[in-house]
C-alpha cells in the first residue's frame, strides 16, 4: 500500500450502476438516490451509516435537496462539480476527508436525463456558454466537439497521428462493450467504419464521438475502520490528484491535458508507476480525449499515443493494455458525467466481478476522468490487498 497521505485511509466498499439507457419517468434525481441504495446494498451498510454526502447535480443545491430526499443529516457534504472529472475528484476529497477523521462513510451519487430530455452533448451551444470570458475561441461559436477536433487536429499535424490510429481506439471499445450486457452500442465495428461514419467535427466523425445515454451510478467510500462493517473485499483509495486548465484548453497548449500535473503526484502518492497498472479506466468523450491522456498519465511518451495504442494486440479484449473494459462512453454509456462510471468499471474490476470481460488478476488500477475541453482532471490509483 502506497505510503501518500490517503493512502490507507479510505477504500472503495460498494458501487452501483443502473444501466438505464433511457430513464423512463424517473428523475435524475431518483436515478441518483436508486443507484445509491443498492450501492449501499453492495456494500452491506444501509442510509442510516451515511455520514457525508457528495452530489454535485442535477438542481441547484444539489446535497441539501439530495439530504432531504434521503432523509439524512450528514455532517459532511460536497458539490464541486468539475464536470466529467467531478466524481474522480469526489474520491479524492473523500479520501482526504476521511483521512482527516471528518466523517466514516460517504455517498457518492449521479443521475442524469440527458438523454430523455434530448440534450445534445458536445455538439448542442457553444463554448460560450461555458466560459463567457474566452476572447479567442469561445466567442465565435465553438461547439465543445470542435475544440476536441482542434487538438485532435494539432496532434495530427504535430505528431503524425492518423485518423486511423484514432479509429482503432474506437473499434476496441466496441470490442469491450460486445463483451458488456449493459453496453448501449455492442455490434462490432471495423476502422473503416468509423472512418465512413458521418463527420461531425474534421477529424472526429460520429464513432469518434461519445454515445448519449440516461443513466445513474453510486459509490460508497468508507474510512478503514468501517470497512470490517462491509461485505465484500475493499478497493482501497491508494492516490489522488485533481488539476485544472483553462476551458480553452490551457489557450496555447492544444495537445496537453492537466493529467501531466496529476499523474506524477497520484502515483507518487500509491507508491507506483503507470508500468505497474493492470486496468485503466480513462474519460472517453472523444477518441482524441483517450489518446492525449493516455500519454499525459506517462504510458507512453507524448506525441506516440497513436502508434502506442493502435498498436497489434494493445486494446481491446486480451490486449496487454486493458482500456476501458465496460465499452466505455464511445460504446456503453455517456449521461453527460461519466466520471463516476469509470470507478464503478475499475472497482469491478479489482474485486474479480466483471463477469465476460474480467481482466485476469487485476489488482491495481488508474483512473483518469476529464471535464470541458481537458479543462479539469482528476486521477486515482485503486488498488486491493
């Protein structure tokens, strides 16, 4: 176990995904609170041993409303909302949090409707909307899709990476989520496939780009003195960082992530390195997104992320790279946050029951999620005893 100032303190002990793809009349609200009673239910433990609780959508006042609707009074509570990172981030704090002797056991909690009320993510309004104070970018209209296609572009013409190679990234996801039940898109697709498919940002075509999905998820983050209360082996929170670039992508760093500030200090705090990791769970909102990040956390030098995963036998079901084995958002499931079902998917991962896709004897594993345009990062290393 990692020697970092959350290392030990705190572990996983329950996750939950409701693999909803369409939410039905249910709130993201109600998604949100369902997927923690039975993440509660996983781990043996019940509201009554919930002390703190972190939801940072969909209303305003997100943790006072979603105390009320759970009849709780937490003494700790936290809505740091850093888009598709949040949830990575929430880890992070909780670790801390319980590290400090602040609380036992949070709530970790997300539900979305995105797909039910037609939200078109990434492609629907302008970065505008996202940050009114960018005087370059923003403010002519750029849709969050093309400022991905502006730093897949760059990587292009900076590094040589092909559309191909992004393709391949793609294609293996499709592979995972063929192997996932729950997977919202699971007929295979070749390259050329996702090369013919309709552009919607040059060089990001459709399958380039993430699904849309309803959808919720939970996670149970308990100190280690409440984890003898629990039922199952814990996922034990081993490091964790968080990092924040402008939502113009740092303005003129196009091809970078803040993953360079957070993977050094998350795997210093695990007592790691990135050649160690079995599993990786990373944000995939695009497939320029996995790459950039990919060489950002250290698994391969920057400006090789695309030879490096396209490589034979490096993605994809049995590669020696395992990469999002759920499918991922590009195949399984994107409500708008996937931050949290990058967690649920590794945490799955390390107690042995992703059943069909099962990476053999994982036990340490690197999560990276993402928010805006690579605007914030958050990264753990998980890992069991």
């Amino acid at each position: 176990m990692g020697t970092g100032p959350i290392s030990g303190a705190a572990a996983i002990v329950g996750q939950h995904e409701l693999p909803l793809r369409r939410a039905g009349s249910r709130t993201a609200l109600q998604l949100a609170v369902d997927a923690g009673r039975a993440a509660l239910e996983d781990a043996g433990l019940t509201i009554a041993d919930v002390d703190a609780l972190y939801i940072p959508t969909p209303t305003a006042m997100p943790s006072v409303l979603g105390a009320d609707y759970l009849g709780i009074h937490p003494r700790y509570v936290d809505s740091t909302n850093t888009g598709g990172s949040s949830y990575v981030v929430h880890c992070g704090h909780a670790a801390a949090a319980i590290a400090a002797g602040r609380f036992e056991c949070a709530l970790i909690l997300y539900g979305s409707t995105f797909k039910a009320d037609e939200v078109a993510v990434g492609t629907g309004g302008t970065m505008r909307s996202v940050n009114p104070y960018d005087p370059y970018e923003s403010a002519h209209g750029l849709t969050l899709v093309g400022a991905y296609a502006l730093t897949a572009q760059r990587h292009m013409a900076t590094y040589g990476t092909t559309r191909e190679q992004l393709a391949a990234i793609a294609v293996a996801a499709r592979a995972y989520a063929a192997t996932n039940p729950d997977a919202r898109y699971r007929d295979p697709i070749t390259v050329d496939d996702v090369l013919g498919s309709r552009m919607i940002a040059d060089p990001l075509s459709k399958l380039d780009c993430c699904v849309i999905t309803d959808g919720a998820g939970a996670l149970v983050v308990a100190s280690a003195g409440k984890v003898k209360d629990t039922r199952k082996a814990p996922v034990w929170i081993l490091g964790s960082a968080e990092a924040l670039q402008h939502t113009s992508g740092g303005h003129a760093d196009y091809v970078g992530s803040a993953a360079r500030q957070t993977a050094p200090q998350a795997f210093a705090e695990a007592g790691v390195t990135p050649q160690d990791v079995d599993v990786t769970c990373i944000y995939d909102s695009y497939t320029i997104t996995v790459l950039t990040t990919v060489e950002d956390l250290g698994f391969c030098p920057k400006g090789e992320g695309g030879p490096f995963l396209a490589g034979p036998g490096r993605i994809g079901p049995q590669g020696s790279f395992p990469l999002n084995p759920d499918g991922g958002g590009l195949s399984s499931n994107h409500p708008g946050m996937r931050g949290i079902f990058l967690i649920v998917e590794a945490a799955r991962q390390l107690r042995g029951e992703a059943e069909g896709r099962q990476v053999e004897g994982a036990k340490l594993a690197a999560v990276n999620g993402t928010g805006g345009w690579f605007s914030s990062t958050g990264t753990l290393v998980l890992g069991i005893d």
